[in-house]
C-alpha cells in the first residue's frame, strides 16, 4: 500500500494507535468498493458499531476481517 511507503515503526505506531484506529482505517477502505452480500448478493447494508457490516435483507453479518 503506498500510504504507508516510506513510514518507519514510529510514524505508524503514531496513526493506528489502537486496534481501533486500525479496523476503521480497514473498514473505510472496504466502504470505497461496492458491497455485496455474501450470502443474498444484496448490495445495501449497515455498518455496525464493531465496523462488521450487515446486509438489509437477509441480516448476514460480514466482519471487518472478512
């Protein structure tokens, strides 16, 4: 990834601070590509507080490491 090109531990430590810091960054991420359910191929879905995203029809939760 080339956001993090040239970045040294320290300078990464510095922006993902937490786990936290890192699953949001992963999950706006997968929020720029189009989403498609797993199990229902439904394309709209809600983001829950954990960033897992759930499909509005059938309710299959799909996790951020997914």
């Amino acid at each position: 990834m080339n956001i993090f090109k040239g970045q040294n531990l320290l300078e990464f430590s510095d922006r993902f601070k937490t786990d936290v810091d890192c699953e949001e960054y992963l999950s706006e991420l997968k929020d720029k590509r189009t989403f498609q359910c797993l199990k229902c191929n439904h394309k709209a879905y809600q983001r829950k507080v954990d960033f897992s995203r759930q499909c509005n029809v059938c309710n299959y939760i799909i996790n951020i490491s997914s």
